[in-house]
C-alpha cells in the first residue's frame, strides 16, 4: 500500500476525520506495546534486585538504591546454566544446519523436478509438521535404549574432554533434525514454487543436471530462505524442552541441555527465588533473543509462511 | 548442424477429471538444415507445447522426434544439444551475462576456461553486448536481456535454436528491429531453428517456412508466400494477413455462386473445381479488392463505405452490403486501398471481385477447392 | 564474426573425435548403442552422457536402463531426484511414520516398568483403562477447553492487532516485531515471566486487578483458575503469530477494496466485518491450525511452571498426563495409548485441514 504522505492524510481524514482518532489508535497501540513487554520488563528488573529487594519492592520498578540492586542472582544462575548453554550450542547449531540441508534438498526434490507421485509425497511431509510428539515419544525411547551410541561413539569419549552421557546430545540432535524436516521443507517449498519455472528449464537445456542444477542454481538463490529457516529452526531447537526431557531426562546430567537446567532451576530454589529464576530465564533466552533483535524480520517472515 | 524431423508427434494430456485433452495430434514436419521454421497458430493450439517436446521438456505420448541420425524422443533435456530462447529470457538472477552465457558451455562440454572466455566475448561481440557482460540481469534492459538469452543460446552452437516468443515481451520498436537481427544471426550461424509465435507478422518476415497450427493439427507447411496466397484451408487464408481474407458464405449452383447479397458468376475452369460441392466459402485478400466508379462486368458489386481507417500510405475501407438503416445484419467487409484515394464513410462505391484472386474453400471441410491465381509462384518468391 | 564459429566449430569437432576415439577405446558398451543409451556424440561437438560409460559398475548399460524404466513409470527425474528427497524421507518417515505405527503397537501391549516389550500379547486394554479412567477423562476436557479457548482468543486478538498495524501506522514494523518478541522465547521461559506475572503478592496482574478492586488472586494455585491463567500466558505468547499472518493477508487485499467500500459510504466498522473479514478466511484456517498444534505442544509450559511432570490441579492435559504416565509412572503401554488419543484428536483438526488445502492446490 502506498505510504505517500498525501494519500495517507486523505486516507486519514476519510476514515475518522479527526486527530481524536489518530490519538485513540496510537494510545492502543502504545498499550499493546506494554502489554506484550511487561512480563518480559517485570522479569528484568526482578532479576537485578536483591532477594529482599524482590519482596518488598513494586514488581515493574527497576532497582532505585544500590542496596535494592544485585547481580548476584546472574552470577548464581550463570554457574547453574553455563554448561547447559555450552551444550544446548552443542547440538542446535549442528542440528539446525543439518535439518535445513535436508529440507531444502527435499523440497528441491519434490518441487522443481519432474516426477509422479510429488504431491502424495509432499502431504506427507506437510503432516509430520503437525504431529504431537507425544504420540512418538515412547518409540524414541525405546529406538535409543536399542542403538547405543554411547558405545558407538566411544572413540568420541577417548579423544575428547565429553562423557559418554554426551551421547545423548547425539541422540537430541538426530531427533531434532528428524522432526525438523518437514517444517524446513515446507518453508523451502514455499519458496521454490515461486522460483521461474523457465529458469529451471533453460538450464536444463544448457546442460546441466538435476543435481549440477541444485549446486549452481537452486542453492546460491535459495540464501534469503536459508537465512530464514535457519533463524526459524535455532529457536525451535534451542527452545525444546519436550525431546530433551524424555532422551536427557534429567538436569543433574552432565549433558543437559539449557532448558531442561532452567526448568530444574526452580525445583532446586522451591520455587520461590524470582530473583534468580528471571535471571536464569533470560540467561537461557539470550541467545534466541539476539537472533531475533537481529533478524527479526527472517523470523516473522520465517513464521508467517 | 542437422535436420529435425517430427513425426506424427502427438502429445495427450490428463486432465484433473482424468479425461484426456489432445493438445497436439500427428504433427510431422521435416525442418531442413540451417533452415528457420515458425511454427505459429492462435493461443492454445499446441505450438509451444510442440515446441517443449522437441526441448525435452515435455514427454511424447507418441510418435518420434529425429535430429540428424538420431533419435531423440525420449532422450532427456540435457542430453539433446538444443539451445532455447524462453519468452521470459530465463535468465539466472545471481549471475552476471558472462557467467549466464558460460553456464551451458560449463555444464554441456569440457572446453577450458580459456575457450569458453574466448567464445563468450565474441558471442557478446556479436550481440553488441560485450559491454555488459559483468552486469546481472537486474541491471539490464529488457531488450538487453532479450539479448543475453540469445547468446547464452548461440555460445553453445548447439545443433538447434528453440525460440519460443522470444520477442513478445519487448516494446513494438524493439520488436521489429530484433526481428531483422535475428534473422541476420541465424543466417551468419546457419543453424536450423524452430521459432514459435501468435504474431503472424513475425512468421511472414522471419520463416524460411512457416508452419501453421491449429487445435493441435497441422494445417500447412509452406514458405510464407505459399501460405499467403495458397492456404490450403480456410483457417491458414484467415489466420496468415492482416487485415485478414474477406470470406463470404456461398452456394453453387452451377456455373455461379450465389447468396443472399452475390451472385458471383464464375469460369468454366472454376466451376469445375467446385463442382463437388454443394456450399463453399468465398475469400478475398483486402487488397485484391478493387474499388472502381462504375461496374465493368459481373464480377462487381454495389456496396456503401461504412469506414474508413487511414494508415497513410494505405487505407482499410470497410463496405457494407445493404443498408446499414434498413437491415438488420449488414454484412460488412475491408478492402485495401491507396492512401492518396478519397473515399468517405457513407459514400456509394462499387466492389470488384476478380476471379483471378477469389479463393474458394470447401463450406464443411474448410479445404481450398481453388487458390487464387499467380503467374508463377517461384518467381515471386524473395531470395533472402 | 563467421570466422570465430568456424574456428569454434573445428576445434569443438576435434575434440569430440578424441573424446569418442577414448571412448571406444575404453569402453565396449558406450559404442555399441549411443541411441539407446543416450549417449551420442554429435558432429556439433558436444558429447553428452560421456560421464556416464565405466563408472556406474560392470554393466553400465543395464543399470541404466532399468533406471530408464523406472523413470518411464514415475517421471523424468525420479531417479536423478531421489538423492535429494529420498534421504529426508527416509528419516522423516521412520521417525515420524514409523513412530507412530510402533507407538500404537506398544500401546496394544502391557509394556510398563523397566525391561523390553513383550509383543505376544496384542489388546485394548490400556484403552479400555484409559476411557475409564476420571484423570484421563478430565485431562481430555481440559485439552479441548485449551485447544479451543486459546484458539479462539488468539485469533480474535491476532486479528485486531493485524488490522491495527494495518492502519497506516508509523513504525508499523517495529510494533510487528514487539508483539511477535515473546514467540521468539521458549515456554520453559515464559512460564518463568507468568509465575512471576501471577504472583499471589507481588505479581503485576494482581496489581493491576487491585486497582479496580478485585483480588487478590491465587491463579496458579485456584483449580478454577489455573487454565484461564495459561491459556492468557499463552495468547500473550502467540497472538503474535496470527497477527503476522493476518497482516499478510490484509496486505496482499488490494487498495480498491478499501475505497470501493468508503465510496459505498460504509463506516469503518462494517466495512470491515462486511468485505475484509470474509476474505481472512483462508488465512484463518491456516493460522488456527498452527495455533492448535502450539497449542499441542503446551506440555513445556505446564512442565516449567512447576519445575515437575504434575502440572497445577485443575490444568492437566492429555500431554501432561501421557508423558507422567510414561516417564514418571513407567507406565509406557498406557502412556502411549493416551498418546493415541491425543493423536487422534490432532488428527481430526489436521486431517480436514490437509484434505481443504490439497483440494486447493494450496500444498
């Protein structure tokens, strides 16, 4: 829609023909703009108080007096999460890049070429993103107490600092990258069918082949949306708590990932230190919440797809 | 560089509802070496669809493709050695014109870096767009893409040149001017080309031959003057000229041809030839109408102007049969005259018909049972 | 101009006689069929499919052309694609497919404690127990009053936001990006934020509803109250998501609608409800399917907001109560029917769902 100024006051005067009714909506959505932040400004600032500080202060008043303020509960709560941030990286990153080659290369698969039977494929792809992964859950227990990869990666454990509990993390991995298909998929095949269905022929014609047409014409065009399921799926990834629960099970692991440390993170504090359990949520959350303040917009439009 | 022959190609398509639609049925045509063929015909009438089988990108239900001594019906896309021009140019956004025109060279052969510089460059000098070869397709002109998709067919000197609408999407300027350069660059390479487009201007300057198509059927293959001035059915004479052949509805009865508003005496000769039909169809170029002052035999008719659209150096008259007050459905018809003439819209004229020009096709068949007159085709054909 | 493409057209010939002179050479099968293999050195100079010959095994012929055949019965590409698809398939499909189908075996049996599955004795009762069972019962209610409560809401509220930031509003896409800011957090945080938010003495909602003189409330302690607290924890969460997808939507409605309906004198009010809401519908169906699976997948809300596998009385759902059952109680066979039932009722949402969008050509 146009932005230009013209249109915009006439569009403005057409619709309320008043200031009134520019105030009104600018106070809605200034409220809304609270509404979605509070939780998230109440958080910080009870994470920099003091214990007593947390009690006997307003809940949305930052710290005023040095003795309100603490970093103490940082401290703390960086001790507890800090090998659960270095292990959650451990596996998302791998996971994440791992699911969005496999997406693409399936929906370049099932988009851009020419076969029967694409799209019954492609309905099966599509539900696996909406399955509850409750319904799974059981199986993948029993299929890792079936293949052991601790014993399997048992090179890995020599020739490096990691436990063998690490194996888990392979486990969170490949489970993640499993489930993350179909979603990559569908975004990347969103993006493929709008990619010129000539292009696509004259290279063909010029020679190349199915998979020389993917290296040199599919993948360099297909950035934008990497950077978008990328983004997307690191956030899923980082974010699980489900899949980590039931393989990892429990945050005494010297493998656990973040999530499962920060949910554990209350049981141990019974519950009532916000100071710390604020703390510990934004330690976890800091990495998703710098992708988004620098991506945001690969992840709206990552979501909106 | 070799000779493309379809044979009885015929291509069915399923639809959702599962019946089957022929999109193109028992097309066979021998294109000769070096030789450039449009193919052309209205939209929908299995053209490009004839086209994108001879690519490889679209299957045969049956009947064959030849290339030179091979076979090539089911060969795949990539493996036929056949250049096309897409009517979108299809150009790789992420690349610039050298890296779009080396892709194919890259892909289909082995040549050394240095070889395919070497050809790239002097391809983009052939063109004239050597001076563009470091842009992306982004930063070019319509006509400048036009361009790139043209050399990055021609760099690979494949054994044949597709084009489909290559030229529709450029301004009507461009168009004409890119008409003449092409002709000229497929002349210089000498490669057999098959060229497919609506616009029956295109097919009469630029085929050796051309090919009409319609409803997927064949309906003629002759050089542009053969189709021009001996259709072989009453679609060719429509479709090829423009404004395109008068036609009017007609019965024999004997030596004559008679309707509602004709009575159209014809030779001996003539009337033999429509002896084995009952109701034919008369077609008339515009510009084989004469307008004369006064009836100088039976082959002339009273008609009033209706309008008149003057082009300069010619104007199209539209006359009308009866009166446009009193009838309910006039019949009207265009005849081609000379831009110096006056005629005005309302004015009573008089209509020659000669029979040397009237072309007569079958009523129900649509074929011509009798083309027009030429001392000698051969001879008016241009040597280009 | 012709002498380059003369010069182009002897050395590329030169080079393709010593390519096919190798050829056959090497290579008895490559010479005896080039039509039938396709691969055919043309005078033009271009030997395509050379690649191929010796490389693919003892009989390269063969193997081709039974890929031939196979590509004859399924499409051009399918062998020369499968790479691409067939691995994530694969993977997808045993995990996802295969999953299932082992879920629903194991729930037929009487799997529990610790040990292996005993596959012999194949029967309902762990569904029989299931649909008999008051927790399961119950948990089932909530799960639905969840699903579509926060269904409900979120696309009411995503709605008006969308049609909000559609206004020609400045910074309309800094607000977009606030209000989607907590979908980008995990549940496991946001249940931190709410417990605080909720807070029986010095959460911010209690404070809030203390200045119009009600509460204080004990939300996450009152059974009454608890699934109306998540279900608002959760729309704060995601009515960022159908917002995105409305405002999509809204965009790519042209401008003309908007003016055909001032023209008609319409007020803004039912020029909404009468020409732009009808056309959101495709959109509303896509976005409340997603909602729904969010919804799904609640389970790491309720799990962190107490830190243990008993959610708060009062909001146990059927996710909560399978993965008790399973991980905390061991009982694996009744744990994976709930997890079947939980299934199917996402089955009965997505299936339609999938159906509409496949009759569309929408996949």
């Amino acid at each position: 829609m146009s932005t230009e100024t013209d249109t915009q006051t006439e569009k403005q005067s057409r619709f309320g023909g008043l200031d009134g009714y520019r105030i009104a909506l600018y106070t809605v959505l200034g409220l809304l703009v609270l509404f979605f932040l509070t939780p998230i400004e109440s958080g910080l600032v009870t994470s920099l108080k003091t214990a007593t500080a947390v009690t006997n202060t307003e809940p949305y008043l930052p710290p005023l007096s040095g003795a309100e303020f603490s970093l103490e509960n940082y401290a703390t709560a960086f001790d507890a999460l800090a090998n659960g941030v270095f292990n959650s990286l451990l596996f998302a990153i791998p996971a994440t890049v791992v699911s969005a080659l496999f997406g693409s290369f399936a929906a370049y698969g099932l988009t851009l070429v020419d076969w029967k039977y694409q799209v019954p494929i492609l309905v099966l792809f599509v539900a696996g993103v909406f399955i509850p992964y409750q319904a799974v859950l059981v199986p993948l227990s029993r299929l890792y107490s079936i293949i052991d990869f601790a014993a399997l990666l048992s090179f890995v454990w020599a020739l490096t600092p990691l436990s063998p509990e690490y194996a888990n993390l392979v486990e969170l991995a490949v489970t993640h990258i499993a489930y993350g298909i179909p979603i990559c998929t569908v975004l990347f095949r969103s993006y493929y069918t709008t990619m010129s269905e000539e292009m696509m022929e004259a290279a063909r014609l010029d020679g190349a082949s199915v998979r020389r047409i993917y290296r040199r014409i599919v993948f360099p065009l297909s950035t934008p949306m990497f950077a978008v399921v990328l983004i997307y799926q690191f956030t899923q990834i980082w974010n699980d708590l489900l899949f980590a629960l039931v393989i990892v099970a429990t945050s005494s692991s010297p493998a656990s990932p973040v999530t499962l440390d920060l949910a554990g993170l209350g049981v141990s504090m019974q519950g009532q230190d916000f100071g710390l359990r604020m703390a510990g949520a934004f330690i976890a959350a800091l990495p998703t919440l710098l992708v988004y303040i620098a991506f945001g917009d690969e992840f709206a439009e990552g979501v909106a797809t | 560089m070799s000779q493309l022959q379809l044979d009885k190609l015929t291509k069915v398509f399923t639809d959702d509802d599962g019946s089957d639609i022929v999109a193109v049925d028992g097309v066979s045509i021998d294109i000769e070496d070096g030789e450039f063929l449009v193919l052309v015909g209205p939209s929908g009438c299995g053209k490009s669809t004839t086209l994108r089988m001879v690519a490889g990108l679209e299957t045969v239900t049956s009947g064959d493709i030849r290339l030179g001594d091979r076979t090539i019906t089911d060969q795949k896309a990539q493996e036929r050695d056949i250049a096309m021009v897409f009517q979108s140019y299809a150009l790789y956004p992420h690349m610039t014109t050298r890296e779009n025109m080396s892709f194919g060279l890259e892909e289909s052969t082995d040549m050394s870096t240095d070889e395919i510089y070497d050809r790239v460059e002097q391809a983009a000098e052939l063109l004239g767009i050597a001076a563009l070869l470091d842009r992306k397709p982004t930063e070019l002109s319509g006509g400048q893409q036009q361009r790139v998709a043209l050399g990055r067919a021609i760099v690979r000197e494949p054994e044949v040149f597709l084009m489909d609408e290559p030229l529709s999407n450029l301004d009507a300027k461009l168009r004409s001017s890119m008409r003449t350069e092409l002709q000229r660059i497929q002349e210089d390479l000498d490669t057999t080309t098959m060229y497919v487009t609506h616009d029956q201007t295109e097919a009469m300057t630029m085929g050796d031959r051309i090919a009409v198509l319609n409803d997927g059927r064949l309906q003629q293959v002759g050089t542009p003057l053969e189709c021009y001035h001996r259709p072989a059915n009453r679609f060719v004479g429509g479709f090829i000229g423009e404004p395109s052949m008068n036609f009017f509805e007609m019965t024999v009865e004997g030596d004559r041809l008679v309707s509602d508003r004709l009575n159209y005496p014809l030779s001996a000769e003539t009337a033999d030839a429509v002896a084995g039909s009952d109701r034919v169809t008369l077609g008339i170029r515009p510009e084989d109408i004469e307008i004369v002052d006064r009836p100088a035999d039976d082959h002339a008719f009273e008609t009033v102007v209706d309008v008149v659209e003057p082009r300069g150096n010619e104007n199209s008259v539209y006359l009308m049969f009866g009166d446009q007050e009193t009838e309910e459905n006039p019949e009207t018809f265009v005849a081609i005259v000379n831009g110096m003439s006056r005629v005005e819209a309302g004015e009573p004229v008089v209509a020659h018909v000669p029979e040397d020009a009237v072309h007569l096709f079958d009523a129900d068949s649509g074929d011509a049972l009798r083309n027009r007159v030429l001392d000698d085709l051969d001879e008016t054909e241009p040597r280009v | 101009m012709k002498e380059f493409f003369e010069r182009v057209r002897r050395a590329t010939s030169g080079r393709s006689a010593d390519r096919g002179a190798g050829a056959d050479g090497s290579d008895p099968e490559e010479s005896d069929g080039p039509a039938e293999s396709g691969a055919a050195v043309t005078d033009g100079g271009v030997a395509t499919g050379s690649d191929r010959g010796g490389t693919t095994g003892d009989d390269p012929g063969a193997l081709r052309r039974a890929f031939d055949r196979i590509d004859d019965r399924l499409g051009r590409d399918f062998v020369e694609s499968s790479p691409f698809w067939l691995p994530a398939f694969l993977l997808m499909g045993f995990f996802v497919y295969g999953a299932i189908g082992w879920n629903v075996l194991i729930s037929l049996t009487d799997y529990r404690g610790f040990g292996t599955v005993d596959y012999s004795q194949l029967d309902f009762d762990m569904y029989v127990r299931a649909f008999q069972s008051s927790a399961v019962q119950q948990a089932a209610i909530n799960t639905f009053v969840l699903l579509l409560g926060f269904t409900i809401v979120c696309l009411i509220f995503g709605m008006l936001l969308a049609i909000l930031l559609d206004r020609r509003v400045r910074y309309d896409n800094s607000l977009r990006l606030i209000y989607l800011l907590p979908m980008s957090l995990s549940f496991v945080v946001t249940a931190q934020f709410w417990l605080w938010m909720y807070d029986y003495s010095n959460g911010i909602v209690n404070q809030v509803l203390g200045l119009v003189g009600l509460g204080p409330y004990n939300f996450i302690g009152n059974p009454q109250l608890v699934l109306g607290a998540v279900i608002f924890a959760l729309v704060w969460q995601y009515s960022g998501y159908a917002m995105v997808v409305y405002l999509s939507a809204l965009r790519a409605i042209p401008d003309e609608h908007f003016e055909a309906a001032k023209v008609d004198g319409a007020s803004v009010v039912r020029m909404y409800w009468r020409v732009i809401v009808p056309q959101l519908r495709s959109a509303t169906i896509s976005a409340a399917v997603v909602i729904m699976v969010f919804a799904l997948k609640a389970f790491d809300f309720l799990y962190s907001l107490v830190g243990g596998y008993r959610p708060p009385n009062g909001a146990d759902i059927l996710a909560t109560l399978m993965v008790r059952e399973a991980y905390q109680n061991t009982n694996w066979a009744y744990g994976s029917a709930i997890a079947v039932i939980l299934f199917m009722m996402a089955l009965a949402v997505i299936g339609p769902y999938l159906v509409y969008q496949y009759r569309n050509d929408a996949l």
